[in-house]
C-alpha cells in the first residue's frame, strides 16, 4: 500500500512540475509567450547561438525549443513522462 501511495505522490509531484515548474522557470528566464524578452538570459543564449550558426537560430537547438516550451507550454506526452519519473523516484524511495 505504501509503494501504490508513494508512486501516485511522486506522479503529482511530477506532473505538478511539469506543468507549472518548468513554464515558470522558462518565463523567469525570458522565454515568453510572446517571444524572447529583451535583456534576458534567453536574449544572450539567443544571441550566442546566432553568432554560432552564422547568423540564425537553427530549428531544433536548444534555444528553439526553450522559446517553443515557453510560448506554448510542454505537451501532453511530456508531462506524462514526466510525471512518470517522479512516480518511479518516488517509488523507488
């Protein structure tokens, strides 16, 4: 009974961060719904990655993804993988 109760608190636990955590996070770090803010320390690894890759973002780098999570969120199969490690570190506890 203990091992199903702590499984379900560690997949709270891991949804609860997936879906709040991690928004918050990006949105302090100046990925927004609206776009990188200026200043921020998106802006600077924006700017790096531009200078690394001649100029331009490229479609898939890091800096890519983080704006895509910070304007849309994470999707459904995200938050489920990671409440699913939460569940199975709260398990193993």
């Amino acid at each position: 009974m203990v091992g199903i109760l702590a499984t379900a608190l560690g997949a709270g636990i891991g949804f609860g961060v997936a879906a709040v955590g991690v928004p918050v996070i990006l949105g302090a770090a100046g990925f927004t719904a609206t776009g990188i803010a200026a200043g921020s320390v998106a802006a600077k690894m924006m700017s790096a990655a531009a200078v690394a890759n001649g100029g331009g973002v490229a479609a898939g780098s890091a800096v890519a993804v983080l704006q895509s999570v910070g304007a849309a969120g994470l999707s459904a199969a995200t938050q489920s993988g990671i409440a699913a490690a939460g569940a199975a570190l709260f398990a193993l506890i």
